[in-house]
C-alpha cells in the first residue's frame, strides 16, 4: 500500500520553472500516453537493467497508474510487442540506436535525458541515477506530480494525457546536494537515529531521491534509488569526534601516551583531548595517512574521505607549526600543506578518490602561497554568518565574501556547508528566507560543486521547515528556480486557502528581521534582537486568517495549526514583556487571553507532531520543565 496522503489538486505544468537545454514544443504533436483510462504503451528497460532503472520503471509505473488509471507493463527492450508505442525507461539499445551521439557513460554526473522519437518517449541520462531522476522530473514538471513530504503529496488524475514532444538535456550545476530536515530528507548522520522508526527512514530515503538529492548526509536513499555519494569519515577526523558511529584516524586513547609530541602542543603542554595535531609531524602524518588507506580499502564505494581538523580553535603552537603558519599569513595554510601531503598519497592508490578537508572558524581565511591539490576539496563553511542579509551583497556578511571568493581562485573543487536553521532555538521564528536563493546561486556562481544546507535534523515543528527542506532541494537541483515561486507554490499545495495569509507571514517575519539590522547567527537565544509587539500581533492575525480559511478541513487546518507553533512559543517566551509594553504604550495585545492554557496547549500539540529536539542535541524534556515553572502551578 501507498503511504502517502494523496490530495487529487489541480497542478498546472512546468509550476517549478526548471531551466533546460532543449525544450518542449508546443506546435509539434503531442504524444497520447492515455485515452479515458487505457494505454496502449509499454515501458521497456534494458534486457540487464541497474537495480536504479528497474525502481525507475516501478515509479513510473505505479504514477501514471494513479494518474490515468492505466497500469503500463514492464517489460525486457527485447520482449517489446510489435507495433505498440514505447516508453524507453534506462540505457537500452534501443535508446542508443535513437540517439546515436549520447554516450551515458559521457554524461555529467545526474545528467537526466527526456526526448520524444516519433511515439517513443525515452527517459535517461547519466548511468548512476539519470534514468530515475528523469523519471522524477517527467512526473514532476510534465505531469504535475508533487511530493511535499515523505508521506503526502498530489497526484494529479487525468484519464486522458497527453504530452508535448520534449527534447530535453539537463545537467545539475551543484553535483552533490543534501538537505538535512527530520521531517523531510534527513536526521543527520552525525547523531541517534533513534527517533525514527525503520518505515521513516525509507520513506524519507525515498522522498529524498525524490528530491534528486544525492549527498553524504542523505543516508537513508536506499540503493535501487541510487543511495547517496560516499563520503567516507563526513568530518573532523583527525583525533576526535563528537559524532556516534564516526571514528576519528588517530584517537588519543590509541596513540597519545606512546606518541604525545603527536597532539598539539597548547600553552606549553601537549593536549590529549581538545585540541588539533601537530600537522608538522612527519611520522604522525606517515601513521594518519597508512590509517585513511586501510579505511579506503575496506570501503571501495567511497568517493570522498575526510581528512579534517578537530571541532575546536586549539591549534599546535609549536614552533614548527607556528612558523608555517607565520609563513602561509593563515592557519589554514598549514592544514592545506598537511592535507596535500596526504592527498598525494591517497591519489598514487586511489585516484579516483577526492580528499576533503574543511575551512571552518579558525582556518576560513584562505593561506597565502599553499594551493590546494588537485584531488583536494575545501569545504568552506558559513557558521560565522549573518543569515539576515545576502552573503554576496550584505555588508555584515563582507569577511566570509572576501574568504570564498579567493578560496574560489585557488581551489580546484569548492563545496560549501551552509547553515539555514537556528541550532540554539529550533522552535522559534528564523526569518532567513530572503537569503536563501541568492546565497546558493552567489556559490554556484563562484563554482561551488557541492551544498550541504545544514537545517532542522532534530526537530519536527520548527518554522515551515517542510516547505525550508522542499525549497532548498529545488533550488539545489536548479539554482535559478525563482524561490518566490517555489515557496507559493508548496503554500498553495499543502496548505490549500490559507496559503496567502502564509505567505504574508513569511514576508513579514523577512521584513522584520532586515528593518531591525540584527546581525542574525545561526544560534540566537531569542527573538528580542528582531522581532516587535506589532510584527507579533499581525504575525498572529495572519495566522487566525489562515486557520479560517481551512477551518472546513480538517487536515489542512491541523497543518496550519502545527506552523503556527513558533509563533505561540514567542507569545509564552516573551509573554510578560509584551503585555506590559501593550499597556503602557496603549497597544493591541493579541496574545493568549490565559496563559496557563495556552502553554498547556502548547505543549500537548509539540507532543502530538513528535517534537523531537529544542536546541540541537538537546531533547525538549528538557525545556518543558521551564515553560511549565512559567506558567503551570504542579
């Protein structure tokens, strides 16, 4: 059985405005798949598909079932019926003897292939994962399919459907892309799975793919839907980690007592624990470098391994280390010329494995003469940044422009790991929607081949963060969608008639933030810095508008119930200081009438949606106990 929840809306084609090589004709014959429910077409594979291309053809299958009410059969290219008109799903002969100049093996990575060949219709691409992706976009953009979440979406019904002629070739600029949302696509493979059950995890996997995301943190695509890139290690490798699952190369309880002049040396001492290694240590490097070799050879599917500093700024002071340093005009100068050294090796026995290492905090500035090898990528993270205004063009935000735009000239491959949620708040208001699209457009510009968009991987009732997890896949999969309309477009989808009311609030809580001129982290304690009596009552009146609006269903109205969450949780935080300034000021309080109820309500709704975590890696047990003391007499 299905499990999604299937709403039968009207989705007009193309809604996403996917940007092609090659296009849709729309004065050539279109192509009948169906007429009033039956289907002449079969959907062919290659006589030895991938696991891929048979998941593929099931897709297809079972959508345009749902769609026309004709189940298509599946069959081998070389038990094709004679005569009968064909949907080519995979890299079959058939589709190579049509298309005599691709070569999929030649294709870029994710390249998705839809073209019509008189009747035939032929979904391909890239080898790995284009049959299914161009399966995915056929369904999404030509047939008006949308997948809002693991277990809703809209399934248009149309008896008879008819396709225009496509000849369309599309390859994704960003080739590795992960969003990290636990309602959506991923909880994260840094922490506990715990708090989702088997069934989840391969719901979200396959909403993910979905999605067309690929990257290391989307661990729960199952292979036959292409899994995920295989980055081994996923970051700060070298001694330590604060990650379940994830071994560090050279644990100190391995190696210090015999080999301490391995670890930095901090204020005089050579630090165990909390701090990075001495990267000028030859016969320390020799002994990390053997380790991520062993590691490489036990895992043969991996693309990337990590090679990456300690989360900490406790870096060697020896006077080794300090002189390269010195030398390089930036820490990271050192890093690179460890991280090189190891590369150089990695590549004599795996070249096609990329190393990865980051350039984060204390070694964002990019070194003055060391270049980054050729088999090296630079991850380059925005954790400094103010999410309130464009990383490209706000003035707050001009010591990271500086950084990636010479981290673009020297390195030869460029990933950015981006931060789109508030860590010390998950469940208050974010307002950072403005930046979104330019942000991953301002990194493709400047050549970036991977995003990781690092959002809510512990909560479920966090500002939009369906919609936030939707929107950023999108725009992964084509930066130059317009973000306005993607965000309309899932507002309208899910949330039916209340979705201008909505949007409204989006962009008043936009407004607020860049009126106000707060630097906005991505760990801020609360709303005071931003946010105003007046923006809070008409966020509330919005959100009555919109509850009104869907008062007739029930489960749209449970969905608009479940966003307006953020917005009471500020209400409760701030309740003393706004009804005070209401009173003073002589200003409308719209705020709850009784407190204790409201916080009672509150908290049986978090409960109700499987809240999850408040902060990250805290789990909201222990907040509850602070909203209880404020309002609740137990």
């Amino acid at each position: 059985m299905r499990k999604w929840r299937v709403c039968y809306l009207a989705v007009g084609w193309g809604m996403l405005g996917i940007g092609w090589c090659g296009g849709a004709s729309e004065s050539k014959p279109l192509l009948t798949l169906s007429q009033e429910g039956k289907s002449e077409y079969v959907i062919l594979l290659p006589e030895n598909p991938t696991p891929v291309e048979q998941a593929a053809a099931q897709e297809l299958q079972t959508h345009l079932a749902e769609i026309t009410g004709a189940r298509l059969p599946i069959l081998p290219e070389t038990q094709a019926p004679s005569g009968k008109p064909r949907i080519l799903v995979g890299d079959c002969r058939l589709v190579r003897r049509a298309m005599t100049a691709m070569d999929p093996a030649g294709l870029a990575p994710d390249t998705i292939v839809m073209k019509t060949v008189g009747q035939d219709l032929i979904l391909t691409g890239h080898r790995k994962r284009g049959a299914l992706y161009a399966v995915f976009s056929f369904l999404e953009e030509h047939l008006g399919v949308r997948w809002w979440t693991p277990t809703e979406a809209t399934i248009p019904r149309r008896p008879t459907l008819q396709v225009p002629t496509l000849d369309i070739t599309y390859s994704p600029k960003v080739i590795d892309r992960a969003v990290r949302y636990l309602v959506a696509t991923s909880d994260g493979v840094a922490f506990s799975h715990d708090h989702l059950r088997p069934e989840e995890q391969r719901q979200m996997g396959v909403f993910a793919a979905r999605l067309r995301l690929n990257g290391e943190d989307m661990y729960t695509i199952p292979p036959e839907y292409g899994g995920r890139d295989r980055l081994l290690g996923w970051v700060h490798t070298f001694s330590e980690t604060n990650f379940p699952g994830i071994k560090p190369l050279l644990p100190p309880e391995q190696y210090f007592d015999q080999h301490p002049d391995w670890y930095a040396l901090v204020d005089g001492k050579r630090q165990k624990y909390g701090a990075q290694l001495c990267l000028t240590n030859e016969e320390m490097r020799r002994e990390l470098t053997w380790q991520a070799l062993q590691r490489l050879k036990a895992h043969p599917d991996a693309t990337i391994i990590s090679i990456s500093q300690n989360d900490n700024n406790r870096r060697c002071q020896c006077p080794k280390c300090r002189a390269v340093e010195e030398e390089e005009g930036a820490p990271s100068g050192l890093v690179i010329r460890f991280v090189n050294a190891v590369a150089e090796e990695i590549e004599k026995h795996f070249p096609q494995v990329l190393v990865d290492t980051l350039a984060y905090q204390y070694t964002r500035k990019p070194p003055r003469q060391v270049r980054p090898r050729r088999n090296v990528i630079i991850r380059l993270c925005t954790i400094e940044c103010s999410f309130s205004q464009p990383l490209e063009t706000g003035e707050q935000n001009e010591p990271f422009r500086q950084d990636l735009e010479q981290w673009r000239q020297i390195a030869p491959q460029l990933y950015i790991w981006d931060y789109v949620t508030n860590f010390s708040a998950y469940l208050i208001p974010h307002p950072n929607w403005h930046v979104l699209g330019p942000n991953i457009r301002y990194f493709v510009r400047n050549k970036a081949v991977g995003i990781f968009e690092q959002g809510d991987s512990g909560s479920r009732i966090g500002e939009f963060v369906r919609l936030r997890a939707w929107v950023l896949a999108h725009l992964l999969w084509n930066p130059e969608a317009d973000e306005r309309k993607l965000i309309n477009e899932f507002l309208s989808g899910y949330y039916g008639p209340a979705a201008p009311y909505l949007e409204e609030y989006i962009q008043l809580m936009s407004r607020a933030v860049q009126r106000s001129g707060v630097y906005l982290r991505c760990s801020m304690p609360d709303t005071k810095k931003w946010l105003t009596l007046d923006d809070l009552n008409q966020a509330t009146r919005l959100f009555q508008q919109a509850q009104e609006a869907v008062r007739q269903d029930p489960a749209v109205s449970e969905r608009v119930r479940r966003e307006r969450l953020p917005v009471d949780l500020v209400w409760l935080q701030r309740y003393e200081e706004f009804r005070q300034q209401a009173a003073k000021e002589g200003k409308e309080f719209l705020g709850p009438a009784d407190p204790a109820k409201a916080c009672l309500e509150y908290l049986q709704l978090a409960h109700r949606h499987r809240v999850g975590e408040y902060r990250q890696g805290q789990p909201f047990s222990k907040y509850e106990p602070v909203l209880r003391q404020l309002f609740l007499k137990e």
